[in-house]
C-alpha cells in the first residue's frame, strides 16, 4: 500500500493559501499512486494563536469538507489536523473549583484540560468555547474518525483543551487501524504501545516538530516504528516558524515495521512516497516476539 508524507512549509494564518497548496502537493502524491495521504500537523493555519477564534473550526468543519472531495474523487485516505472549536457545558461548581472567570472575558483554565474561550448562560450551566488540536482520518470522502491531541507542548496548553481518548481509527473500506498521534506525543511511548496494543496496522504522527530537535525527531521516529513492530508515517512541517518559533527541519520519515527508514523528505518542501507492507509486521513479531514476551503484570 502506497503511503505519501506531505511536508509543507505552512504560512502562518493564511487557511485559504494553505489549503490549496496541500491539495496541489495531495495530487501529486496521487499522481505517484499514494492511497495514504499524511499531512503535518495544523497544516491549514499554523499555531495561529493571535486569531485563534477566527481560525478555528466546528463541525462540519469547512476544511475537511474540501478534503472530504479530494478523498471522495480519488478514493484515498487523508490524515492532519486542524484547530477545532467546540462548545462545551460547565457547571458552576466547577467554575468556581476553577477559578474561571464568568463575566465573558477571555478565560483560561483547567476543565478537562485548559480552555480559552467566553463563559455565558443562564442558571447553574454554563456554556464555553474550548478549543482542540483536532487529527482526523478522512476515507474516500467519509470521516473515519478524529483524535484530539492528548498531551500538549508548553504554551500550547493556554490554548488548548486536551483530549481524553486514545484509540486507533478503523479504515473500513481498507481493513486497517491507523494509531494516530500529534507531534510532541511522540516523546510518550505508553501513546504508541497502547495504540499498538489495540490492534493498529499503521502508525502516523503528524508534526510541528521544531527546530533545533532533528535528532530527537528522527531517533523517535525509528524507535516507536522498532518497539511497536509497526510501519511509521512521521510527517513533519518544514520551513519557518510562527510565535518566536525558530522554524521546523522536515526530516518526515517513512519507516518500516523493522525500523528501518524507507523515504526521507529531507529539509525542503515536497512528496515521499514508499509502498508499505501492513502485512510485514506479522513476520517481524514472529521473529523478535516482543508482544507474547511482554509481562505487563510488571509494569
């Protein structure tokens, strides 16, 4: 199964720009017979946080609507992320337990990780915009499923409210689990072997990986690939950086159930594609049994 990483050099707040320069990269990664697509992470908009509420999405979701007619047309599979709105409810007892403001202002706390956003209602609920670093899985035009980001990098986490579920996402049309996380996530082994775990064929981070962390990205990368017996789809971002950022490397990877790196994007803007075997970790896991040796009782 042919599999593409899209490293993009994503302009900072500029959705429309974004957008159409990850399809025209999607077609060519079509062109070479790419039937999984991967884009980096908040590749449409960039850690836009100055217009966060303006950016952000809820659903339907306009930007993967596009994407939903680029996968329908060429019955493809496309993996990224972007920036959801979502409306959540609140009780006053937990705004009060913490200390969020309720006179309409911006706020920023803790329920269910931080939120951003204004508090309105009547009574005792309360109603506030939260926002998410939203990954999704889009399959021949259909939503397969999302995955909010769990674990949030540094200031991301005055921005944005974590996600509480980790779980592969089923392609039903393919037969195949895909074990998606975002980013800094990659630094958290427990993600990737629960993901493995549940059954994933496939793992993809999507990522905004910065600079001047290659190498962690890239030693990373091979070790959850080699740990979890799965192929990786590392999609990173390249080019400069928004919010004081010193800019991203690239360096997205297509690895091998072995761990053994099969494409290489470099540090420039452009299109890897590989043909993956999904069927290949089963030979792996028979010759190192790693997962009938696990006592997880230990651990």
């Amino acid at each position: 199964m042919k599999v593409a990483c899209i490293q993009m050099d994503v302009l900072p707040c500029r959705k429309k720009e974004n957008l159409e320069k990850a399809l025209r990269m999607a077609e060519e990664a079509i062109v070479n017979g790419a039937e999984i697509l991967v884009f980096p992470e908040v590749f449409s908009t960039g850690f836009c946080y100055e217009n966060l509420d303006l950016l952000s999405e809820s659903s339907p979701y306009h930007t993967l609507l596009e994407l939903a007619r680029f996968s329908e047309t060429h019955a493809c599979v496309l993996i990224g992320s972007i920036i959801e709105k979502k409306t959540e409810m609140v009780l006053d007892n937990v705004l009060e337990k913490e200390n969020l403001s309720e006179n309409g202002s911006s706020v920023s706390g803790s329920v269910s990780g931080s939120v951003s956003g204004s508090v309105s209602g009547p009574g005792p609920e309360k109603y506030i915009s939260a926002y998410y670093n939203l990954g999704f899985c889009l399959e021949a035009g259909v939503l397969a499923g999302t995955y909010r980001k769990t674990h949030p990098f540094k200031n991301e986490n005055l921005y944005f409210s974590k996600g509480n579920s980790i779980e592969p996402i089923s392609l039903k049309n393919r037969n195949l689990k895909i074990g998606l996380e975002i980013c800094y996530e990659l630094r958290f082994p427990e993600i990737s072997r629960k993901l493995a775990l549940a059954g994933s064929d496939f793992l993809v981070t999507i990522a905004a990986f910065p600079s001047p962390r290659e190498a962690h990205w890239r030693n990373l990368s091979v070790a959850r690939a080699i740990e979890n017996q799965l192929p990786h789809i590392a999609c990173n971002r390249t080019g400069g950086g928004e919010n004081n950022s010193p800019g991203y490397f690239g360096a997205s990877m297509i690895v091998d159930a072995w761990g053994e790196i099969k494409a290489d994007a470099g540090d420039k803007e452009g299109v890897i594609v590989y043909d993956l075997d999904p069927i290949r970790k089963n030979k792996v896991r028979e010759q190192i049994p790693v997962f009938k040796d696990r006592r997880p009782g230990l651990y």
